[in-house]
C-alpha cells in the first residue's frame, strides 16, 4: 500500500512526491508595562499595608494605570535556548521558578543578538535594573509563560530601552548584574521611569 506522502515513479522506484508537511513550534512573546505615579503608589501602600505594592495590589484595589505600553516580540538566546533542550530531556540545569526568575530592563538600543549573555546597557542601577518575581509568578498555563516584576519608586529610573528575562539560583535578588543565564532580550521602547510603580508582564506563547 502506498503511502499519501510518497508517489511511485515511471521506472518503478518509490520516491517522495511531497514535502508540504512542515512541524514547526511558535514562540510568540508579548511585554506590557503598566505605569502607576507615585500618589497612586502611595495610596495603595497605605490601603494594602505593603511599603513597596506588587501589581496585584494595585489590581485589588481596581486601580487604573495611567499609562499601559505593549510590545510584541524579543530574541530567545543561544544559552536560553540550550537551557530549555536541556530541561527538555532532563539533562539538568535550573527551571523558571519564582524564587530563580527575574525581568530586568537598561537602556540600551543596541540591537539583539542571539549570542549575547547580558543587558547591553552599561552594568549600574543607573543604566538596568532586574527585579525578582511578584508573588505567584512565574506561572504556565495552556502553553502561555507569565513573568510579572514590579519595580518601585525609587528603581529603574532611566530610560527603558531594552528588557530581558534571567535564570539564576535560588534565591534571586534585585540588582543591576545578570544572574547566571539571560535566557530572552527585546529592544523596545518602553518608556522613561522617573518615579511611580512600575509593574512589567512578560507573555510567552508557545504552540
């Protein structure tokens, strides 16, 4: 019997007829900054009683962002993506969780590039700033990967040029030095931070 995929030629011999079928998975990234100021800041610090409010206070208490910017699209680099084959057949190597995963973002333009391990702002809290997950995050879905940080008033005061996502061990911290692995970078204008809260969502769709 023969196959759909294969035709048999004139002089007898079995030789493929179509190479249409193509398996192919989709990564499809989406970045969302939602900006409070600071007497939004503020009044959901008192109301909350948290110094430095995450983005699901601001959600709790139904408070609108004054501005909201989206971009789609960044570059999943070379060591990122080894280290997802890698997590894929169990060859080792520190997943995203909660206490490993950071966003952190600079203000570079410069363009990315698969090779690169590192934010290309210069290394200071005055050119990047990467920031640990809220509370829950990050979280899998249906195939959608979330990432949420917030930075608050006084971090990531600079130009936001450019963001990434980083794998370190457990337990991350805020800072302005990449951890172990920088495993995406976006360069994407995303605004410039004085004050206020910022809170950032990084989607992942893979199908």
């Amino acid at each position: 019997m023969t196959s759909p995929d294969l035709a048999t030629a004139t002089d007898g011999a079995t030789t493929l007829a179509s190479m249409s079928a193509n398996d192919s998975i989709r990564w499809a990234p989406l970045v969302r900054v939602e900006k409070y100021d600071d007497d939004q800041t503020r009044w959901v610090a008192r109301q909350s009683g948290i110094r430095h409010p995450q983005g699901r206070h601001f959600e709790a208490a139904d408070l609108e962002p004054y501005e909201t910017v989206e971009a789609a699209g960044n570059l999943l680099t070379t060591a990122g993506l080894q280290r997802l084959t890698n997590l894929l057949i169990g060859a080792g190597g520190t997943a995203l969780t909660n206490t490993t995963a950071r966003l952190g973002v600079g203000n570079s333009s410069t363009a990315a590039a698969v090779g690169q391990t590192d934010l290309q702002a210069a290394a200071g809290a005055a050119n990047r700033y990467f920031m640990p997950q809220d509370a829950t995050y990050p979280t899998a879905v249906n195939g959608v990967v979330t990432l949420k940080s917030t930075w608050a008033t006084g971090d990531g005061n600079f130009v936001w040029a450019e963001w990434c996502s980083d794998i370190g061990t457990a337990t991350v911290t805020a800072g302005a030095t990449v951890n172990a692995l920088m495993l995406n970078r976006a360069v994407q204008a995303l605004g410039t931070k004085a004050s206020g809260s910022w809170v950032l969502t990084s989607t992942i769709t893979i199908s």
